[in-house]
C-alpha cells in the first residue's frame, strides 16, 4: 500500500445537507479508520484545478442550489479522467429540493426522480425508512444484507448504469432502483436516492449501512475491481481453507486488526498536524493585528507626548522581538514534545518487527512515515532554535532602547 493517503472530499459550496463537521462527522471518522484522507471542499466554483490530487468527490444533497455548466463539466472531466463521484439526494429528487443534480449525473445515465419512496412492509420502524434487501451483487453491496435507506427519491437509470438496490414489490413506487453505480470511462459514479444514508445517528446506525459506505469508497477510489466469477470461487476456496485452520486464523486476525490501530494511529498524528497548522495560521493572523494595534497605539501616544508633554507609559507591552522570542521559545517546546511522541512510536513498531508480530511490509510502510515525520520536525526543530538564538542574542542597548 502506498505510504500517502487517498482524498475523499466532501463538497461545501452548494449548500449540502450532508456536512462533514456535523452530518456526516461518523463518516468521516470511519473513512478516516480505513486510511483516507478526509477534508471539506470549500473553493468555489468547482473547477478542474480544484480537483487535482483528489480521489472522491462527494456531493451530498444539495439544497436549494444549483451547479453551473462549468462545474458539472469540471466533475465529468474529473471522472472521465479516472476520479470517483459520489451523488446523493433525497425524497423528491432536483425538484424537491431544487438543486439539478440530474444535469450532472444524467452524463453517467442515472437521473433523481421526483419521488419518496415509502414502504408499509420492510421498514425500521415508519414507511419512509425503508428497509432495502434487494441487492444486486456488486463491490459495493459485497457483504451487506440491507441497507436503511432515510426518505429516499427513486433513480431513472440507462447507458451503462447498474442498479445496485432495488425497492421491494410492496414499496411505493415498487421494484424501482434507489442505488446505481457507473463504470465511466476510468473513473467511477455512485448515486444513492438517499444522503440520510450515511447520516450519523441516521442510516449509520445500521451495520449494513457501514460496509455499504466502506465499500462504496473503497470502490470509487479504485481500491476494489469488478470482481470475475472464477475470482469469486477462488476467494471462496481460499476462505473455506482458512476455516480449516481456526487457530492461524484466528492469529492473523488480531494480527491485522493490531496493524489497523496502529495504521489509524499514525494517520492521527499526520491529522493533528494538519490541524496544528491551520491553527497556527490563525494565530499567526491574531498576533499581525496586535502588532498593528501596537503601532497605532505608540504613534498616539508619540503624538500626545508632543502635542500636550503628557507621557503615556509604553512600556508595559513587550517589543515586537520580545513577543517573537516568546512565540519561538512555545514552538520549539511543542516540536520537541511532538519529537519525543513520534520517535517512541517508532521506538514500538520496531519492537513489534523485532518480535515476529508485524508483517515486514506493514513495517516498512509504517517506519516510512514516521522517519519521514522526525527529519522534517528536526529539520523545523532546528530552524526555530537558531532563530530563538538570534532573538535572545540582541544587544541590551537596543533593547534597552526599545523599552524607553
């Protein structure tokens, strides 16, 4: 597996109802759980160069908003080119919630009808939760048995759209499609009747609804491949093998669950440091205002000094150097904490290796990483402690100066 992570985005600029900081907060920490990147897009318009470097786009149902011909354009291209497209909507389809999903997805063959599907029979608990068991087999349904689906609109599919779920004979409307995939030149195409899906304490609750959602992404990222059917007698013979020898498997199991927590541990330290950097952005922003404050409050008092001989004291606010050297000194203790962190990770995947209990290819992928990690902190580590020298190093007269 490759050392950098695949990006899964989820579109903010059309006004979605499914919200990675809120809706879909459970979404992303499972995606986050089986090694993607997951992040908000918010650069409006949706264009090509916006695209680069991701792997899934996601836009989950919006509402009351419209994608230009530009941006539907820019997600074609996207796909045609190899990238994977997630498309959700819910109960009255573009016209209920007066978005023009379809303008887009119709390019794959799949279009929102105005409907709400509702079924009397197989529901979890009211008729506009269905309860939806007729799944098609495909990567994406591969070990689901149902899935929920919240007040879904039913899909219009042709071309090369597959249905992937279906509603039963007793749903209104019956045996309509609420779930397509599209193989699209080299990228692929999702479409879910319902957003609500994946919503947290919503459709997430269901256990199928989860191995829906890994699987959905797995396969748009182009992590899974349509599977052949000597492929799937192959898979079978191997799993039945495997149930012969209950003790190895039970062996490699924990093995490889062991391998996932540490997989998502690392990948926790790589987003705590994402967000460390766009909060030290902001307080990079706080503290230019409060130079500027500074400023303005020395040339008023310069000016009062001047104009009435009245001294206004200064002197209690630190120099703009003094409040560098401060900000230095926090960084490099924070660097050096985060140092130690790192490197007594390190320190336990070796020992993990060492003892026959980590595979050699985990290993290397895992120290990668890491080793990757301690030369650029060391390097960072480095250039805050000259820095700090320099500051700390000013002649007394001129700071003395400073402080008149």
């Amino acid at each position: 597996m490759s050392s950098r992570r695949k990006r899964i985005v989820f579109d903010q600029t059309q006004n979605e109802r499914g919200r990675l900081e809120t809706t879909y907060s459970q979404l992303g920490q499972l995606l986050t759980d089986h090694d993607f990147s997951v992040e908000p897009y918010t650069d409006y318009m949706i264009m090509t160069k916006g695209l680069e470097g991701v792997s899934v786009f996601v836009l989950a149902c919006p509402n009351s908003s419209k994608l230009r011909p530009a941006e539907a354009d820019a997600l074609r291209k996207f796909v045609q080119d190899g990238g994977g497209l997630m498309l959700l909507s819910l109960s009255g389809g573009d016209r209920g919630l007066m978005n023009n999903m379809s303008m887009l997805s119709k390019n794959f063959g799949v279009e929102f009808d105005n409907t709400a599907v509702k079924d009397e029979r197989h529901n979890a608990g009211l008729p506009t939760l269905p309860i939806i068991t007729g799944l098609v087999p495909h990567p994406i349904s591969e070990d689901v048995s149902d899935v929920v689906l919240p007040s879904p609109c039913s899909l219009r599919l042709s071309g090369k759209a597959v249905a992937v779920a279906i509603t039963s004979q007793a749903a209104d409307p019956a045996s309509q499609p609420v779930i397509a995939a599209v193989q699209y030149e080299k990228g692929r195409v999702v479409c879910v009747g319902s957003y609500e899906v994946f919503r947290k304490g919503g459709g997430l609750k269901n256990e199928g609804n989860v191995r829906f959602a890994a699987n959905c992404f797995r396969w748009l990222s182009g992590d899974v491949q349509l599977t052949k059917p000597s492929e799937v007698v192959a898979a079978q013979a191997k799993a039945e093998e495997s149930r012969s020898r209950p003790g190895e498997t039970a062996e490699s199991v924990t093995s490889s669950e062991t391998e996932k927590t540490l997989r998502r541990l690392i990948n926790t330290v790589f987003d705590l440091q994402k967000d460390i950097g766009r909060a030290t952005e902001g307080i990079s922003r706080v503290e230019k205002n409060i130079e500027t404050l500074r400023s303005q409050f020395q040339d008023f008092a310069d000016k009062i000094q001047q104009q009435l001989g009245v001294m206004v004291p200064t002197g209690q606010f630190r120099t703009e150097d003094e409040n560098r050297a401060a900000e230095v000194e926090a960084d490099v203790t924070s660097l050096e904490k985060e140092l130690r962190s790192v490197q007594q990770l390190r320190d336990h995947i070796e020992q993990r290796h060492s003892s026959g209990a980590m595979t050699k290819e985990a290993y290397l992928e895992q120290t990668q990483k890491l080793d990757e990690r301690v030369v650029n902190l060391n390097k960072r580590l480095a250039e805050k402690r000259e820095e700090l020298k320099r500051l700390n190093a000013q002649p007394e007269s001129t700071v003395a100066g400073q402080g008149q």
